[in-house]
C-alpha cells in the first residue's frame, strides 16, 4: 500500500479540493499520512493569490523531496497553473497538475507509476489552458475532518480582472457546479452526520447554473433534512439585491453574518 500526504495552502476552496483529492486517494487504496511523515507521494495544493504565497508553495514542494527523494512529489493548484514553466523546470517537482485536473489525481498517479516501471523518466504536466473551458470541475466530498461542520464547493472562477489580482489567470472564467450535483452533496454530508454547510466558491456572488442563483441553491440547501445551519464564503456587494434579501429572510437556517 502506498502511503500519500497532502499539504493544502491557500483558500477554502482549495482546502476543499485538498479533501476531495483526499478522499479519491483513499478510495484508491493510498493510506494518507500526515505530511511531516515519509510517503511515496506528497500532493501540495499551491496557492498564487501574493508573492508571499508563491514563495510558501515553493518552499513546500522542496521540503517534500527533501523529506524523501524518491517520492514522488505532485504539484497543482494556482501556483501551477500561473507559472507552469517554472514549475516544469524545478528539479523538485515529478508531476504537474493543474486546476481541473486534480478529479484526475488517481488516474494520473497510475499513468506515472505505469512510465516509470517502463524505464521512462519524463516530467509530466496535465495544465490544461483554464481560460478556455467551461467545465466545472465535479469534485465532490462525503466527509471532512471537521465534526460538524463541512465547507461545500459550488462554482469556480472569476470574470472581474482586477489590475491586482491574478485569480482569473490561475481560475478561468466563472463556471457553476449544477443545482442536483450539489443537493446530491448536501444530502450525503447530511448523511454523515454534518450539521452545519459553508458554501464557497471563488466568485460565490456570480454562481449561475442555467439561470438558478446562489439564492436558489440557499433555499434548497435549507430543506434539506439534517443540515441546521448554513452558512456562505465572501460576497460581493452587489449580490444582496432587494429581491435577495426577501427571499433570505424566509431562510430559517442561514447564519446571520456576510463576508464582503
């Protein structure tokens, strides 16, 4: 059995896809260990949001080959897919693994070990150019390491490009998870015992599934049995409309409290 260790930095909506990518590997058959232990493969999930941010994603992916050379080390997230060039040349690095990619972490996983017992030794990189797809990547989970509460992805990306912020080069554009995928979600995690749902997204304001709103998924999350209290990541101002505010005022499990 191989051992893997994942190393999450970065926002919650990477914790959750940390999770996910988590719960694929156990169902594989990996046994997860923490990641200050030796494994055979350490996952780091980077972050790209600062140059601070970079830095920290950097320093954990030599510290994974520092911990055992022969592991094989797996970088994803923002980092990589913003600056896959210089990823593809640190010596450190076995596997590249961009933003929507990472439901494919085991199949990719198996492909490496497949070359490498074939004698081949090539760098792989599965970056796919997020700024032209519109597919919403279904990662999904069924428990988290959280007794009651668990945070629950529901779109991704962001159309804005703000001078600032390199979000919409490491996201793509906005893309929303459907209406049935997320209640089927709800209702597992309701299943397992999970009390409390943080609904997260990159932009959760611009959340659009065929015309359903981030309103739409709040009223059904709030008849689905089991979950007390509901809760959502940051928003944007121009969200909370007048027609917004009516309807969630009519929601008896939301938490009283906005990010913006």
């Amino acid at each position: 059995m191989r051992k893997a260790a994942l190393h999450n930095l970065g926002c919650k909506v990477n914790s959750y896809e940390t999770e996910a990518m988590t719960q694929l590997l156990k169902k594989a058959g990996y046994e997860i260990v923490s990641f200050q232990d030796q494994a055979d493969v350490y996952i780091i999930n980077t972050c790209s949001v600062t140059n601070m941010a970079d830095r920290k994603s950097r320093q954990m992916l030599h510290k994974a080959k520092k911990q055992n050379p022969n592991a094989v080390v797996v970088a994803t997230g923002c980092y990589v897919q913003t600056a896959t060039e210089k990823v593809a040349q640190d010596l450190s690095i076995d596997l590249v693994v961009g933003n929507n990619r990472k439901k494919d972490i085991v199949e990719i996983l198996n492909e490496y070990y497949a070359e490498k017992e074939a004698g081949e030794q090539v760098k792989e990189e599965y970056v796919i150019d997020i700024n032209h797809t519109d597919e919403y990547e279904d990662l999904e989970i069924s428990t988290v390491t959280e007794h009651t509460r668990a945070h629950l992805k529901i779109q991704d990306g962001c159309n804005n490009f703000c001078s600032y912020c390199i979000i919409p080069y490491a996201r793509g554009r906005i893309r929303s998870r459907t209406m049935e995928s997320i209640k089927a979600e709800l209702e597992r995690l309701s299943a397992s015992g999970f009390k409390e749902i943080v609904l997260t997204g990159i932009n959760l304001s611009c959340y659009d599934d065929n015309g359903k709103k981030l309103i739409d998924v709040i009223e059904m999350a709030d008849n689905v049995n089991g979950i007390e209290r509901i809760r959502l990541g940051s928003l944007d101002p121009e969200v909370v409309t007048e027609d917004f505010v009516e309807r969630l005022g009519k929601v008896k499990k939301i938490c009283p409290h906005f990010h913006f």
